[in-house]
C-alpha cells in the first residue's frame, strides 16, 4: 500500500548522507514510511553539486548503478513532495520489486547503518586477507633471499610501488577522486528530470569525468614509468646512495617502475567504485596483488634470483587493473564515444573535473609524498648501515602497520559518506561521523599496537624464522618493531584526519603542511639518532615525525573544516592509550614465561584483549564500555538474520 503522508522539505536545503554515498537513496531506518523531517537516512528535497549555483531539485528517477554491487538494492526514494497517483514498484537489475518514490521501503533496501556495517565488514575481511597473503609474501622472501644484500636490493626497488601505491591508490587517488565521482553522482540525479536514457548517457556527469580524467592519467602515468625505467640508476643513486653493488637494485627498479602505470589505473577504479559503494572489487586488490608477487617468486626465483620478487610485483600490479576491471565496466563506464559532441558545450564545461587544476592536485599531492617520504628517510639513512638493515626495517614496518590498516577501514568505507555530507551543507552529520571513526580506529589501533609490541619476538619468529632468516635476524627485526608500534596510533589518525581535510570541494594545503611538519622532525630526528642507535634510531623517529603531523592535524580540523570536539576526542585516545600501555606491558612480561613462541603468541591474542579491556573499563573509556551492548546487538541481529535464512531454506524446500 502507498503512503501518500505528504512529505514536508527540510528548512535547508543538504544532500542526505544516505543518498551521497551513492546513487542509491536509502530509506529511513526502522519505518516504512517517508519521514516527515530531516533525520538520519531521511530523502531529502535538493542536492548541490560543485559550482552549482543553488539547490538543483533533484530528479524523480534518478540513475541506479548496476546490479553487481555489495549493498542495498538499486532502488530510489522520494525527491520532493507527490500530490498525484501511487507510483508503481519499479523493477531492479535482478528483476526484483524495488521501493520506488512514495513507496514505504522493504527488506531490498539496507540503512545506511547496516550498509556501512556490511560494507566494513566485507572490506577489513578482503583487507585482513590481503594482510595475510602479504606476509606469506614477505616470509617467502625472507626464506628465499634472507635479510642481506639481495633482499636490500629488492626491497630498494620496492621503494618506487610503495611510493605509487600512496600516491595513486591509499592517498592521492582516493582523496581526489572520490570526492571527484561523488559529485558528479550528485549532478547526475539532479540531471535526468525530462531526459531519454539516450539523452541523459550523452550528458552523464559520471561518464564526462571519466572521459575528460582516465585517458589523459594513463597517458601521464605511462610517461612516468617509461622514465623510471630509463633514469633507474639515478633512481637507485638517489635512494640509497651508500649501497656497495647497485647493479641489482637497478634491474628490480626497472621491473617495479611498471607499477607506476597499473598502480594508477588501479587506484582510479578503486576511487570510482567506492563512489558509486562498490566496496567489493576495490577491497580485493591487495588480495590479487600478493597472490601475483608469491607465484611470480615461486615460479620464477631458482631463475631470476631475487629479480623474480620485481617481476611479481610487476604482475601483481597488472592483477589489481584486472580484478576491478569488470565492476568499473558494469558501474561506472568508459562513457559513449560521441559524448563530448552530444552535450552542450555549458554542460561540458560544467562537468569538466575541477581537479585538474593546479590548486586542487597540489596539496593532495603534497601530502602523499610528504607522508610516502618517511620511507624513502629510512632507507636513505640506514643505506649507509651494515647489510640487513633496510631488510630489518622492512620487515618490522609491515607487520607493525597490520592494525593500523585494519583499523583505517572504517575511515575508507565512509569517506564517500564524508564528501557527499560535506558537498550537501551537512557538517554536523559529517562530525558526528568523523568523531565515531575516530573513536573506532583509534581502539582498534591501540589494541593491535599493544599485542605488536608486547609479543614483537614471538610474532617475528612464527612468521620469518626460517630458511635464510636467522634467530639474530628475529631478535633485530623484533626490537626495531617494538620502536615502530609507538608511531601506530600516529599513522592511523592521519589516515583518518586526513579524509576530511579533503572532503571539500577545494582541497586544504593545512595536511601537506602538517604532513610536511612531521616529516622534518623525522629527517631531524632519523639524522641525530641513526648514529646512535642505528636502525632503532630511524624507527624512533618516525614515530616522533608521525605522532608530530598527527597531533597538527587533530588540533587544526576543528578550526578549518569540522568543528569536532578536538579536547574530548583526545581525552578519549588517552584512556584508551593508558589501556593499550597496560595490555603491553602484560603481553611483555607474560611472552616469555611460555617457550614456544606459537602457543605464546595465540595465548596473547586472549591476554591481551582481556587486559585492555578490563583497564579500559577501569578508565571508562566509552569505546570500550560500550562494546558489550554493541556486541550483544550485532549477535541479536546475526542471530534473526540466521532465522530468516532458516526458514527461507525451509520453504524452498
């Protein structure tokens, strides 16, 4: 039955939260019936897009991306107010009754909650996965190559994907680009009122930016490579000038620049689907990225040598291209071949990306190298240190930094969410979103710190003790990893203070900034320490340079784009962080009471959450109080979703 309630506009004009996510509207949680003001998950009367002059009333049917997607169904909720007819259901890429406008919403529409949560979920799973397939990358190499001077070679050469992938998938792309398509999803619902499919293809905002943005970066990307591949020597002189044999370094270099070109293309997809809440392929990359790195070295390294470690990184970059490839084709489009000469030429120039423009690329870019820099610091300075060194700090970072990218995951589904409500005047929505990431990232974060630094000798010996890595080598590379999980919670808030920064339409130089801030300290800090206390010294000061520009930048967003309660949040950090100190210090002294270093290490995955935990509640910590209640409902609802499917099966029986 219709609900024919009228539905009365907001006071002001704002793009809801729900539909800036994507295409897709949302309904209201828990009713089925159009609400009668703004609230959360409520269809609201006017979108603005960027340079629009005012509120554009936005369409009645607006476009829906395919049906391959993970999320709510494709269906739409209503734009303004209906005195006519009941509309009819319409029908859904699979052929499904989907809500139309005025229509009370089913079970084929998620909330905007519940799409967040399973969106999350079904990332940190890819995420967590292509952590696991990265260290079996990692113990693959340190089996075959040991930490010496091929290992350094290679991972040398690594310094170039590592740096592209910052740049063109984590950082730069995402923070450009998402907020690039989330506008033009915007202007593209706002559009099609009194167009025919063919008319509105034609004019399609979402295809003018791929048409005007992806031919012209792949042009510039295969540029970029194809003079990394010839300068490779200077590369290498520039990277780690103190390397006795360079010759290896610069073929690895020359294999991994090709990621300059797949790193790109990759991330530009990634940015696009996340855009139209495509979360699945964009989550699965890293995933296909190792896969490719490990067979390569399987397959190839009793002929290459190390050489066979560059050549995968180069095939997993291809992988990444090829496993999003089919969902960008279906969401987004390459866009029709006569679109340019189709659509007015006012619509083109409206639709042309703003970020090609100086003032817009620049202070992303600036803050992706500043942030990619610590790494060339490091191996700059520990270059000049006995072989194994670069190796030691390798292999600390990336197990180090496992909680910290998990716990960013929360921040990379609800940055499109963070955009659109930025793009739609909604900056208290925007906050409260921004606190609640923070607060999840931040616990998530300090746990994973606590059970990296206390257990570090036991986690390095399961993974990497083996074949050419030595028990001096665990002991090393354990201790450098201690020193790096203090810079952890440093690193997770820039990745999730920095989103907002670059939600607004014409991106803040106060990140690169601050970002540039911390990585002097770095630089200042790595060059007095290292001749001191060697590789401890650099990872020291990269926590100092991290922990610097994230501090900068949890006291300037509240000043410059959302006025977060900067002083409650950093209280809340600090009980978690006394929390995270006690935990710590358990895992320390407990780990070595128990000489096998696998039954100690899983012994601390239940000691050490249950001592953050109780101290935690001990500090009243909210985040942590409040995890029973949230745990309890997420059993509740997977529980009923259990049933449902039960007795789903039960009747197609």
């Amino acid at each position: 039955m219709t609900d024919t309630t009228p539905w009365r506009r907001p006071a002001a004009p704002a793009t809801d939260v729900a539909a800036a996510a994507g295409p897709a509207a949302v309904p209201a949680e828990g009713t089925g019936h159009r609400p009668t003001g703004p609230g959360p998950g409520a269809a609201r009367a006017a979108v603005a897009g960027p340079g629009a002059g005012g509120p554009v009333p936005a369409a009645p049917d607006a476009a829906r991306p395919g049906a391959a997607r993970l999320g709510p169904g494709a269906g739409g909720s209503g734009a303004g107010r209906r005195t006519g007819p009941p509309v009819p259901a319409r029908r859904g890429p699979a052929g499904q009754p989907q809500p139309g406008p005025g229509r009370p919403s089913g079970s084929g529409t998620a909330p905007l909650g519940k799409f967040l949560a399973k969106a999350a979920a079904v990332t940190a799973g890819l995420t967590a996965a292509g952590a696991l397939f990265g260290l079996v990358r990692d113990q693959t190499i340190a089996h075959l190559f040991g930490a010496g001077h091929d290992s350094d070679a290679f991972l040398i050469s690594w310094t170039v994907p590592e740096m592209a992938s910052t740049l063109l998938i984590e950082d730069a792309m995402a923070l450009l680009m998402v907020p690039a398509f989330s506008h033009a999803l915007a202007r593209r619902a706002a559009s099609r009122a009194g167009l025919t499919r063919k008319e509105a293809r034609a004019a399609d905002p979402v295809r003018l930016l791929v048409g005007a943005t992806l031919p012209r970066l792949m042009v510039f990307l295969a540029a970029v490579a194809s003079v990394l591949v010839v300068a490779a020597p200077l590369v290498v002189g520039v990277l780690a000038p103190g390397l006795p044999d360079p010759e290896l370094a610069v073929q690895c270099t020359r294999m991994t620049a090709l990621t300059v070109l797949t790193f790109g293309i990759a991330g530009y997809f990634s940015a696009a689907l996340r855009a139209h809440r495509s979360f699945l392929p964009p989550a699965a990359i890293y995933v296909s990225y190792n896969v490719g790195i490990i067979g390569t070295m399987v397959a190839l390294h009793t002929l290459w040598g190390v050489r066979a470690a560059a050549a995968g990184v180069a095939v997993g970059g291809l992988l990444m291209v090829l496993v999003q490839l089919p969902a960008f084709i279906r969401n987004v489009g390459f866009g029709p071949p006569r679109a340019k000469r189709a659509a007015p030429r006012s619509q083109r120039d409206r639709d042309r990306p703003t970020l090609i423009a100086f003032g817009v690329i620049a202070p992303v870019i600036s803050f992706a190298v500043f942030r990619q820099s610590q790494v060339l610091v490091e191996r700059f300075l520990a270059a000049s240190l006995p072989p194994g060194a670069i190796s030691h700090l390798n292999y600390a970072q990336k197990v180090a930094q496992m909680p910290m990218v998990l716990s960013l995951m929360i921040c990379t589904v609800t940055f499109p969410v963070v955009a659109q409500a930025m793009a739609g005047g909604e900056r208290e929505k925007a906050r409260r979103r921004v606190e609640q990431d923070l607060a999840l990232a931040s616990l998530a974060v300090l746990l994973g710190m606590a059970l990296v630094i206390g257990y570090a000798p036991q986690i390095i010996e399961v993974l990497f003790e083996r074949g050419a890595f030595t028990h001096q080598d665990t002991l090393t590379t354990a201790s450098v990893m201690r020193v790096y999980g203090l810079g952890l919670l440093g690193h997770c808030l820039v990745g999730a203070l920095s989103r907002p920064f670059f939600s607004t339409a014409r991106p803040t130089w106060f990140p690169a900034l601050a970002m540039g801030a911390g990585l002097l300290v770095n630089i200042a800090a790595g060059a007095l320490f290292v001749g001191w206390w060697g590789t401890y010294g650099i990872a020291a000061a990269n926590a100092a340079g991290i922990t610097a520009a994230a501090a900068l930048l949890l006291t300037g967003i509240g000043s410059r784009i959302i006025a977060i309660q900067a002083r409650r949040v950093a209280v809340s950090i600090g009980r978690l962080a006394v929390a995270a100190a006690s935990a710590c210090a358990t895992g320390w002294l407990a780990g070595p009471m128990i000489p096998d270093p696998l039954l100690s290490a899983a012994l601390g995955c239940l000691l050490v959450p249950a001592m953050f935990g109780a101290t935690g509640m001990a500090m009243r910590a909210l985040e942590i109080t409040a995890l029973p209640g949230q745990i309890a409902q997420l059993a509740a609802q997977t529980a009923t979703r259990i049933t449902q499917l039960t007795q789903r099966f039960r009747n197609a029986r």
